[in-house]
C-alpha cells in the first residue's frame, strides 16, 4: 500500500524526482564555479519560460508575497497612481503592498465573486487618471479566475501604465507571453506550476521597468528587495562571475534549474496544450458531477487550477474523504465564502493518471459525504476529454 | 578518490545526512497536520538556541539580510536614533538599513580593521545622545572581529537602547546567551552555524522588542518583513493550528527542525564548548605557521570563523591549491583590504577531523604557493590543542 498522497493544491504542487534530487544534494558554495553556472543559466532560462528575451530575471530567496513586494518597492515611488485590477485575495494584497510603498491606489473590482472587472471599465479607470502602473492578478489562486491579461495589457500600455502580472498561479502553466503582450513585469513562487519547492521570489522585469527604476528620484523603500542590491549580483552570475549581496539559497536554485531546463524541454507550446487539455478534463468531470465552479463563466476558468462549490449537504469534511482516497485538495481562501468551497490545482508536472486519480478520489469522497451521483460519472467526462485526438 | 570537497566558508556550511535528507523529501502541503507541527516544534527549538526563553521566533523565507531588515522595518519609526557598533562590512550594512527605515544613524567605528570599538567609546555615545536601539555585530563574517555582545548589550540597555545582535555568523556557534545578556532581538540565517541550507531568516524577538513593535505610531515600511503580517502565522503554528499569509518554505523548514532538534540533543553548553575548542586548535595551527589574523587580539577573534592574512609572497591563487589538496575556504570580505587575507569557517557540525584536513589542505596550498615552513608545524599546535584533556 503506497502511504504517500498526491499533492493536487494550488502550491505546492508535484514536483519531479530530478528536482527533489537537486533539493536534496550536498550544499556548494555559493561562489562554487558549477554554482555560478547553475544560476547562470537558471537565469536565462527564466527569459525563455516568460517568454521575454529582452527581460532582466530575478531569482530572490522569498515567497511570492516577496515577488509582488518587489514590484512594488522597485516601481512605484510616493505619489505615483496605481491601479488595481482586482479579481479576488490577491488584488486587495497587491493594492496594500502598493499602498505600503506611497502609492495612490485606485481598484476595478470584479462586480462579484468569480467574476472579473469588464475590459471597457478598466478602459474607462485608465482614461480618467494617469497611472504609472497596473496590477493584473493573472491567476487569482483564492477564486481560480482567470484575467485576460493579454487584453488588459494592451489597454494598460495604450493609456502608458507599466503592466505588472502577478503571475503566481500561472506562469509555466497558463499560456502568458510576456514581451509580445507588452507586460512590463511579471513574477511568480517556485512552488506554483514552475515546480521547485517554495523558497524562490521569481521576477522577470521589462526595459520599460527596468528604465522606470533607474529614473527614481527617490529610494527604494524596502531594502531587501532593492535592486540595486540585485542587479549587480543576477548580472555576475550570469556573466558566469562570482558576487555577493546575500547568500543566495543554493539547493532551491540548483533545483529551479532542473525544472526550467525540464519545462524548456517540454516546449512552452506544449506546455500550455498540455495544462489547458487537462483543465478541460477536469472540469468535464467536475461540470458531470453536478458541481459549480466558483469563476461565473469558462472564459474566465483558468487552467491551473479550479475552485469548485461544495454542494448541497456536502462541507469540508469531504475534503478529509478525499485526502483518505489519495488525494491532497485545498479549502476555500477568499475570506467571504472561504467555507463554502474547494480548490484543486493541477498545474506543473500535473498528467493524465494525476487528473483521473483526483476525479476518483473525489467521486469517492462525495459518494462517502452523502452525495448523489452515479458512481464513475465524473471519471467517463474525463476521460472523453483524455482520449480526444490532439 | 573521494571527489566532494570540505566547505569551511563562513556558510553554507557542512550539514549533517539527516539535514539534506529533510531536504531531499517529497514536499509536503503547507498546512498538512504533520508539517504544522513541524514549524511548531522548530519555533519551539528555536527559543531554546537562542536562549531566550520568553522570545518570539520568526522563520521567514530570505537570506540573513532579510533577518537584518525585519529587525530595523518593524523596530525604526521615521525619526528614530539608532546607534551601530561597527566592526566591519556588516555593520555598514546595518547602518544601511536602518537609514532605509528612516533613522538618524550615529556610528561607533572600530579604531581599525580587526579592531573592535572600545566599550567606554560606545557607552560616550549611548551617553550623548537618546538612542531607541542599538547594533551589535556578534561576529562579523568580512572581518572574523567578534563583539563583546554581552557587555554591549549590558551598556546598551542601561541607557535604555533596545539592543540587536546580528548573529548571523555567530547563533548557535558563539555563546550567546539572549535573555540573560538582555538582547532585545538576536537574528542569524540558515546556513551558518545552525547547519541548514540558506534560504531562512531567522529572528528571535524579546519581550521589549515587541512592545517596541506594538506601540509604532507609524506603519512598517516593508511589507514582506512587518510582523504584522507574520506574527499571526507564527503564533498559529505554534499552536498547531493552520494559517497563510505567504507559502512557507516547506523543504527547508523540514530541514531546520531536523537540525535544531541535533543542536539541543548535543546541548548549548557543549556547542559552546565544542566551538571554543576547535577554535582554538585552528588558531593554534594559523600561529604556529607564522601566519597572522585579521583581529588585532585574542579576545576579538570569533570562535566560528577565522581570518587569516596572506604571508609574504603568497596571494589568493593559494585558495586554489588548498581547494585542490580538498577544501574549500573563502577569499576576503572586507572592501579595503579584500585581496590580502582569506577566511576559514569552522562553526557548526564541525569537527576536530574537519580542523586537522583543512590546516593539512592549507599548509599542502601554502607549500605550493613557495611559502617557507616546516610541514606538519601547523598540524602539530592544532594537535596539542585537540589532546588536551576537557
């Protein structure tokens, strides 16, 4: 009998045995010649997964909390208009941080939650004030809505707003093309669908972001996250020199490069086919089950990860039924309705077998919780998702 | 042929097996019940290394800076005066970073490098002026100079400063005894002496230091490190309760548990003990070939960390042959002097194996690089310290 669960939690998720090998090597020194070539080329495989060839990477011990901090401290200075578009937890977190750091903050809010805010409203914010910056939530992980940050960057560029993705539940896993949607900065946590354990603040910063920070007249107000306290140091390493600000966290840097240099190996085509043909899968299952998913319509579902309501008669002792079949699922998050549903990621290394395995473990946590369904219902939609031709 | 070399930087250090196993396990959920209680027994671990019975512990993902910034973010308001013991590299950080938060900075220098400020110069300034804290290099890492914490941090808190030790090369390694030597805050970071990969910050708050933190009029600066942020988790964590605020750096954390819980199976006083010894050996090697250290007398040389001038002749290509004879020690730290000395790390699990390799790799490199002397005289005085009965 296997004793250990599938992780299927927006974070951590799966990770491969590669990567949990390079976790657990002896530690190198941080200044080691093979260190430096590992972060090195971590470090210009972070352009390749954001798909921005002309962005300056950030690899910062952190969470990802620390990635939107950084943002912030770098970008904005007090005064400076900054507008929030906000789809769930991690809007009204990015509107505080921005705040903390002087900005003047306005927020679009979703007109209800698992909806996001029109395009023509955030138009309409854009017209009224001048921005220095934008915040989208690519992925909110709390309500599993997704933004339609291809559209918003573009209005956000068209009215001069720097574009800043707060990409945690979504890069490497939902499709996001950093240069050619004109986003200005983007960031994300190891532990999300790049699939390195948490520990890893990852942000990959524009040259119009990049020329933002160099034209501040004011400091940075936050001293750890300060790049001119970084840049130096992802510029050594990437020029294959030894330099020194803070040690960084070697085993999770030498872990992050085998996950990037697996990703690149997958392509980042087929990545995103990969996590939008199990998204559907997923969601077939859960739609044949009789469920409802928080997000009030497909369009904005995103494809890392689904919030799904419990039904009638059903709370979150099923979650503890799941977990007893195999399978880790995630509560609720977003504060209002945090009792009244369920989340499960499937981002990352996520399969097919993962997919089938967590539709069956929670057919099986239902039926145990009282629920009404046929048995194998939610398995079949799956699988006629799965055995579509490609 | 063993091909792994011996790391004897000032960190990352040497771990144990079962400190990189808990680092090479599946990465659990991070609020999965047996990781909750986990972080609950490391905060609890935590407390008993720093000696500091009634503290609060903080384990924060970042590097030994962050420690230092959540030290000065959440204790500095705007204004206030704080007064840096200064005996190196990281003492002009320290002041760095409190500038950043908006203090008045006063700076007690050390006379010169490998000197440390004299006691009655620093209590002239505590005298002069009102400082609300005060910082003390434990050891600092560039120049190997240690401080005399605890009668700094006597003086320190007759004039009513809150007093902080960065113990970043220093916790776990040098006797540091945080309540009894009233210290207000102690913070060091993962991969020193308390022998788990970087990649935490690491911070232990007394009793004033948080009334200090709850009477701010003004709020925390940065947003990563406020407590008001952490402290909620850390507390929930401490009663086994699950909580988020940012996704914890599970892996190291796993880790960190496993090496606190080796660190108190071997006891603080004979950790003490163990350090002041091997210390003692190596420097008695360092001596007897004629070499001389950074510190400009015994009682300002750490216990942890030695730092040794290159002889006549000789400059930092010797590092390369010491790596070859199979350990690795560290270039210089110290901006003025950076290329005439190298350094030595021994804190941690060392052990008297570890002393007598590496004074064999250095006097193998020094011979190579046509430095004048007896082989085995270095051996021999680390030996004679190593025989002696305890």
């Amino acid at each position: 009998m296997k004793d250990r669960k599938l992780l299927m939690i927006p974070g951590p998720v799966e990770f491969t045995p590669e990567v949990i090998r390079a976790m657990g090597m002896f530690t190198t020194s941080h200044v080691a010649p093979d260190f430096i070539e590992v972060f090195g080329q971590a470090l210009e495989r972070l352009r390749e997964v954001f798909l921005c060839p002309q962005g300056q990477p950030f690899v910062i011990a952190g969470s990802g909390t620390l990635a939107m901090d950084i943002a912030a401290a770098n970008l904005i200075e007090p005064g400076d208009k900054a507008l929030v578009v906000n789809t769930g937890y991690f809007g009204d977190r990015f509107a505080a941080i921005l705040e903390r750091y002087g900005a003047e903050v306005t927020q679009v809010k979703a007109p209800a939650i698992g909806d996001a805010p029109p395009l023509d409203e955030v138009e309409a914010a854009l017209q009224s004030g001048s921005y220095k910056l934008m915040t989208i939530t690519h992925v909110d992980t709390s309500t599993a809505v997704k933004a339609d940050v291809k559209g918003l960057a573009a209005v956000g560029r068209r009215y001069g707003a720097l574009v800043v993705v707060d990409g945690v539940c979504a890069v490497a896993g939902e499709e996001m093309r950093q240069e050619e949607w004109g986003i200005d900065l983007a960031l994300t946590a190891s532990q999300k669908a790049i699939c390195v354990p948490p520990g890893l603040a990852l942000v990959v910063a524009g040259p119009r972001a990049m020329e933002a920070f160099r034209k501040r007249q004011t400091p940075v107000g936050n001293y750890y996250a300060d790049w001119n306290n970084w840049l130096p140091i992802m510029e050594a390493y990437e020029a294959r020199q030894p330099s020194y600000f803070g040690t960084p966290p070697v085993n999770l840097i030498w872990a992050l490069n085998v996950s990037l240099g697996q990703i690149l190996d997958e392509g980042m085509e087929a990545r995103f086919a990969r996590h939008r043909r199990l998204s559907r899968a997923f969601k077939a299952a859960v739609a044949a089950l009789g469920l409802k998913q928080l997000p009030l319509s497909a369009d904005k579902e995103a494809t890392t990860l689904t919030a799904i309501y419990y039904p009638a008669g059903v709370d979150r002792t099923v979650l503890g039924y799941i977990k007893e079949a195999g399978v880790i699922v995630a509560g609720g998050l977003h504060p209002a309705i945090k009792a009244q549903y369920f989340r499960v990621g499937h981002m990352g290394v996520v399969s097919a077998a993962d997919i089938l395995t967590t539709v069956g473990a929670i057919e099986q946590g239902l039926a145990r919780a009282g629920y009404q369904f046929e048995p194998g219902t939610g398995l079949a939609a799956a699988q006629a998702v799965l055995c579509e031709s490609s």
